[in-house]
C-alpha cells in the first residue's frame, strides 16, 4: 500500500494549485453575464399526488406574496358595506370567548364538499362544465404557509360570480341569523353555527383577515376580502394564480391560532370532523425521505489513514477489494419535501356492511351528517339495504334534538333533511319525494342503484322507483321508531323490563323513547292526520299522560290491556293543561268510577282526534261531549220524570243563550250542572283554538260550534232547591237570575269563553249584595265637583330641585 502513498500526495498538491484559477475563471465569467438576464430558479412543477393544485411556480409566488402580505383592502376594489345582521354576527363570532375555534376548518371543508357537489350534479347533464386536465379532479387541497401564516382551503367546485360573491358573503338569511343569535344567548354554543347556514363566518375566530378568490364558469375570477371591520371588498383577480375554476380561501391567521399552521393539527381536526366527506382532502404536507449523496472527501482521507495503518498481512484482502474502492464514496441522509397527502380514505359507511359499522361510526357520521358536533348521540339508526325491483342503500337517523325550526310554516316550505345519491354520485339533499313531511326531522341519505343518472330533478321526481323508495322508507322509519320504544325499560310491561336489564342494555336506554316523543311526539300526531296508510301504525307510537299514569307516558296499547271489564270506549278529554284537566267536572264520575280518562294538551290533539276514530276495535269518546255511556242506572227514568218540569223550564229559561236541550247528568258528582257539546261539533277547547288564530272568520265558525246541552246533577242540593222553586213560582225572577247565573257559572267551568262578560259580572254582584242583605236598589255614591286647578310648586319644593340641580352638576364636572 506504501507503493500508492507517494503518488497520492503529488495528485493532490497538484489540485490544490489549480483550484484558484479556475475560481477566478467562473468568478470572471460571472462578471461578463452580470448584464444579461438570468431566468430565476424555479421549484419543480407538479410535485406530489395532484399536479398543478396551488401551484408553487416562482412567478406565482411573487404574486401571491403581494397579495396576501397585505392586511388591507385594496384601493382599487369596489368597497360594500355588511348586510347589518351580518355585521351583527360577525361581532358575536369575533368578540366570542368560545373555546372550540376549530369548527371553522369543519365548516369551510363542509362548505367546499357543497360546492363540488353543484357542480358534478351539473356535469351529470353536460359534462362540458368540468372543463379539462385538472380541473376535472373534484377534490379539496388544504396548504399552509408558516412564514406568512396563511392557512389555504382550495375546492374545485361550481365557484362563484361577482354576483354570488356579494350576495352569499355580504348577505345572510334574517331569519338564519335571528335563529342563531337566540341559539347563542340561550346555550352559547358556537358549535351549531352550520345548522343556521352561516358557517363561513366562523373563519374569524382564528383570522383576522380573509381573502376569497372564485371562479365561475360564467364569470372572471375575483378576489373578495375583508377585515371584519363591517365593509368588504370585491375586484377582479388579475395577480393570482388563475384558478380555472372553483373557490380559494386564504385566512390570514391571528398571534393567537398559529396552532392551526401545525400539519399534524390540521390532519386531527379533518380525521374528527371531516372523515365522511365524499370529496378527496388533501394537504400539502411535509415529508422526509433517504437520499443518497457524495460522501464528504475528509471521510474519504480518514478511511485512507485507517487503511495505512493495517499490516501488512491484510493486504492480499486488500487487493481484492481494489475494484470497490474505486467507485465514488456516497451516504444516506434524510431530505425534506413536500407533496399532497390524502387526509380521508374512509370508505362511505352506507357501502359497508353493518355489522361491521360501529356505534362510534355511526355517530361520527351522523355529526358529519348533521353538521351537528355536540356531545349527544342520534337517538337511533337504521342502516339497511333494500333488494327487488328498485335497489339502493340507506342510513337513516333520528337526531337528539328537533331542529329550531321544524314546525316553522309546515305546510308551506318543502324540507328534507335526506341526501339523494344515485350511483355514489350525490344529487340533491333537497329532494322531499323520498319521506313525507311529518318525517322531515329523520337525517340520513339514500343511495339508489336503479334511478337513471344522467337526467333532470323534474324528470326524476316523475320516476316510478320513487314511490317505491319512498314506501321502504316510512316503514324501516316507523320501525326504527317502534324499536326505540321497545328497547326502553320505561316502556315495556315487567316481562320485557327483566329481558331488557338482562341484556345489560338498560341503562343507555333508559328514558330514550319520552326523550324522542317530547321533542318529535308533535310529528307522529301529524302523520296520524295525513297519512292514511300507516295510521294504525303510527297510533301505536303515540304517547300521553292519563289520570292513572302518574305523570309518565302511556300509549294506547297500555290503556287497553288497563281498561275496566266491559268498558268499550277509550276516555279522552282535551284542554290547554293537565293541571287544568284535572280538575275539569267532566270527570268527576269516572274518577269515582275507577276509569282511565287520557289527557290531550296539545292544540294539534283536536286535529288528531277528528281522524283517529278507533283504536284496536275501540272507539274514542270524549268525555266532554255527548254520548257518554258508564252503565245503566236503575233510577234514571225516575229521575228524569222528577226533574221533567224544572229541565224543560229550564230551557225556556235560556231560549236567549242557543241551548240545545237542559238534560239530567250521568256525568256529575259533585259539580250542580255542566256544558257538553254535541258529539260531532266543536268541543270548548277547539273553540278557543279557532278563536284565536290570526285569520278566523267569526261568521264561518258559527257553523262549526257543537250544539250546547246543559246537564243537570240530579243529587246537588242546589238543583234539588231550584226544582222546588219553579214548581212553587215559574214566574219568579230571582230564580231566573239564579237559573241564568247558574248557566253561564257552567260554561266557564266547562272551558268555554263567555259572551257577555259584564252582564256576568253583574249578576254576581247581585247575588253578592243579597248575601249581604243589601238592598238591590242601593246605588253608588257619587263623589263631590271640585274643579281642578294648576298647583304652584312651593318653596320648598323650589328649593330642593334647584339643590338637586347644583350637585348633579357637580359630580359631572368631578367625573369630566
């Protein structure tokens, strides 16, 4: 080896020497080129996964730097003012101390997934609107820039015009923002911003200046900016990278969310909160990589000092390794670099089996779903498939909660809450074929295999699968609803209750039914009404309260199997309160009685009960009208002849009032008399609820008013003095008084609203001063004439305010 040292060190003071001249060579040529024009480095194009998405070419970030290095609005843009309820908002969001800010990522991901939607359901029907190259991948790119502390959302959607700009983030619904302002005060819960449809609003929670550049496909691209300051910017995008189409989101980050510039952050918050998106989430994130380079030359002198150093013995090994050591000395280093990441691969859950869905799933999903990321669980879920003549897929869900404005002009407004999907191609979530309205509250969606695609919304509402669909749908619903009440111990009979707790399953569902009727009961009632079909179906979910219940729900299945040998009706009575109910004199003598009276409280129940006659072969009466039967009572024809003369008296008696017949009570116990009405006319509750509507013809309704029987207690002390009375002196005006006293005493113990008020007032007046003996024709004593003057403030009073004046004066000046 000595052989080679030699040689080696001439080779290398050789080098030595020549390596000055030839730096002063490239130095020199550089001088000469300085005058000429150098093109600028330039990083790589199209690195990654999806080429050209936010691109990095030098030109571009040159531009882009100019823009988003700015925290003002440009001079040149078209300024507008915020829409007041917006600025209103924005005020709550950014002056918020809500603690989740991560929400925003969620809603602008969730608003980019809409926009991809519009415009692949476009493309159904003309695909000539994906354009070409890029532009044709639907997807979602997410980039962040920790130097300038911009965090970038990218969709590939429809986009949006000037116009849409203007209107969809300059404007809100009022009555979106009205419903979350209240939501805010109540709860404060920020976290239901999406349910409003005001969700891009968020982004101020972590930005304190947003750029959103758009393009349409009918439009120039432009840049819409502001500072949440109440006014914002438009004008058209000639620095920024052309986008081809779609909507670009910049928000420049506050000091205090530079978390959100954290790859690791950002891939949480999607894998919480946007895992179920149907889009591809991407985000330009870092990655380290080996790479082999040149092996530094010191290394390569100290392997050769090393290999001096070996005897003489080894160099036989030595020789035969020759041929390797003339090859170049490399070695593994990590090298940064950057490329798109995709964020959700999670297959759609309705394409899985659901067996191998968990609960967790099913609830992550529903939030996703539901753009509600609270706490609570759906109520419940059915996911199933539906095979025959029409296939397709779907999950179906009940939410927690009724939704701020389910009843909100019901018959008037078409909404679902159901998602169309036709081939894993979404159409529309605002197609109200699919479930009838009293089901609008269900979330879920519906995937079908046998609608045609390429076809318009009109065209496909025509379709003959929909009503088929449509049918599976109402009855895996109203199952999913029986199995809720079926699987609460609160529900069952003591048999089912032992099953259930042996399951081990008691507790979770312990109440879960009472909790869906009292926020979705009013529902199940409105499908009793419009839907024929599944009537009975539906009457079995029905819950109430009666006089036996104790304060817990009862359905009617219950009642019966309660129900005294014999009894043929169910008993119901309704009114505006239990409380009120119960002590109603209709049921004076079936509480004596032992039998079970249902209590509606709810002004919809008259609406139900006028379609729901029977149940299971028995008949609804109610027990404040006529047609009353508790059995036979050997005396009634006694009575009735007893009281014969004072019931027709009677009724002469009250031949001003309209009544229809003066009758003796089978009803009565402890009350003298009472107002029912006629079995197939109004009851005194449905009077008072069509009273009081907005726009009720008075003329019309005396159509539809019952006619009124008074019913007399043939046992009260009263009555029994009143027959004595008219058989002594029909003629006797005192006894009319009392008669007609007596009368409208009843009607307002029995729910209905007087007449005449003060003619009421008047006679118990009356019955007041012969109480007191006082003489009826004792008038009221007139009070003395004085004319009134203008008094003159006294001195004192004088005085006092010009002190009062003197101090306040001086506590300004103190606080100035």
């Amino acid at each position: 080896m000595r052989k080679w040292t030699i040689p080696s060190v001439l080779f290398l003071l050789c080098l030595l020497f020549l390596l000055p001249d030839q730096g002063r060579k490239i130095q020199a040529n550089a001088e000469v080129d300085s005058d000429g024009p150098v093109d600028p480095p330039k990083v790589e194009e199209k690195i990654g996964a999806v080429p050209n998405g936010l691109s990095t070419d030098s030109d571009v970030v040159k531009r882009e730097a100019e823009s988003m290095s700015r925290r003002t609005l440009r001079a040149n843009a078209e300024k507008f003012e915020f829409q007041a309820e917006v600025s209103r908002l924005m005020d709550i969001i950014i002056n918020s101390l809500y603690s989740n800010k991560d929400i925003f990522l969620r809603e602008l991901i969730s608003n980019a997934s809409d926009a991809l939607d519009k415009i692949r359901f476009l493309a159904l029907t003309d695909k000539e609107v994906l354009g070409e190259g890029d532009n044709t991948k639907l997807e979602i790119q997410i980039k962040l820039d920790k130097e300038k502390k911009i965090l970038s959302i990218r969709d590939r959607g429809i986009g949006m015009t000037k116009e849409d700009l203007i209107k969809n983030l300059g404007t809100i619904a009022k009555s979106g923002t009205s419903a979350f302002v209240e939501k805010m005060q109540t709860s404060g819960d920020l976290n239901l911003i999406g349910q409003f449809g005001v969700g891009f609003y968020s982004v101020y929670l972590v930005a304190d200046y947003v750029e959103v550049i758009s393009k349409h496909n009918d439009d120039k691209q432009y840049v819409w900016e502001s500072k949440a300051d109440g006014a914002f910017a438009i004008s058209e995008d000639k620095w920024n990278e052309p986008l081809g189409r779609g909507t670009e989101i910049r928000l420049h980050l506050r000091d205090e969310a530079q978390e959100y510039l954290d790859e690791f952050k950002l891939k949480e918050l999607v894998k919480k909160y946007s895992e179920f998106i149907n889009f591809p989430i991407y985000l330009w994130a870092t990655k380290e990589v080996d790479e082999e380079v040149p092996a530094d030359e010191d290394e390569s002198s100290d392997d050769e000092e090393t290999s001096e150093s070996k005897s003489s013995e080894e160099g036989e090994e030595e020789d035969a390794e020759k041929e390797e050591e003339k090859k170049p000395k490399t070695k593994t280093v990590k090298k940064t670099t950057y490329e798109w990441e995709l964020l959700n691969d999670m297959k759609a859950i309705w394409l899985r089996n659901p067996k191998e869905v968990s609960d967790e799933e099913y609830t992550k999903f529903y939030h996703s779903l539901a753009k509600d990321f609270g706490d609570e669980k759906p109520l419940a879920w059915s996911h199933f498939t539906a095979e025959g003549d029409v296939e397709f897929k779907a999950v179906l869900f009940v939410p927690p909660k009724a939704p701020h404005d389910l009843y909100e002009s019901y018959y008037n407004s078409n909404k679902s809450n159901l998602k169309l999907y036709v081939r894993r191609v979404f159409i529309s979530d605002e197609f109200d074929e699919l479930l009838p309205k009293y089901l609008n509250f269900l979330m879920g969606l519906v995937d079908s295999d046998t609608l045609p695609l390429n076809v318009s919304r009109e065209m496909l509402q025509q379709h003959s699968s929909l009503k088929t669909i449509k049918k599976k749908l109402i009855r895996k619903a109203l199952d999913m609803i029986r199995k809720l009440a079926d699987e609460d111990p609160d529900e069952s009979n003591d048999k089912d209750k032992k099953d259930i707790e042996e399951s081990g399953d008691s507790n979770e569902k312990k109440g879960q039914y009472a909790k869906f009727w009292n926020e979705f009961g009013k529902s199940i009632k409105l499908g009793i009404i419009e839907d024929a079909t599944n009537r009975n179906r539906l009457a079995k979910l029905l819950r109430f309260e009666t006089t036996k219940s104790d304060g817990k729900l009862t359905s009617l299945d219950q009642y019966i199997s309660r129900m005294k040998s014999g009894q043929k009706d169910i008993f119901y009575i309704t009114g505006t309160s239990k409380e009120q109910l119960e002590k109603s004199p209709f049921l004076e003598r079936l509480t004596k009685k032992n039998y079970e009276v249902i209590f509606f409280t709810d002004p919809v129940d008259e609406y139900l009960m006028q379609y729901l006659m029977d149940y299971e072969d028995k008949k609804f009466q109610n027990v404040s009208k006529e047609g009353l039967k508790l059995g036979k009572d050997p005396k009634d024809k006694e009575l009735k002849e007893s009281f014969k003369e004072l019931t027709k008296w009677w009724k002469g008696a009250l031949a001003s009032e309209n009544i229809d017949d003066v009758k003796i009570s089978n009803r009565l116990s402890d009350s003298p008399c009472v107002v029912v009405t006629s079995k197939y006319g109004w009851s005194s509750n449905m009077e008072r609820i069509m009273q009081s509507q907005t726009l009720s013809d008075a003329s019309k309704q005396a159509y539809m008013r019952g006619k009124r029987v008074l019913e007399i207690n043939p046992r009260h002390p009263i009555i029994k003095e009143l027959r004595e009375r008219v058989v002594n002196d029909p003629e006797d005006e005192s006894v009319k008084q009392t008669a007609q006293l007596m009368y409208q005493t009843a009607l307002m113990e029995s729910g209905f609203l007087l007449n005449d008020p003060k003619d009421f007032a008047s006679r118990i007046y009356s019955s007041v001063k012969s109480s007191l003996n006082i003489s009826p024709d004792a008038t009221v004593e007139e009070e003395d004439d004085v004319e009134e003057t203008e008094s003159e403030p006294s001195t004192k009073e004088t005085e006092s305010s010009s002190k009062t004046e003197e101090a306040y004066d001086e506590d300004v000046k103190d606080e100035l």
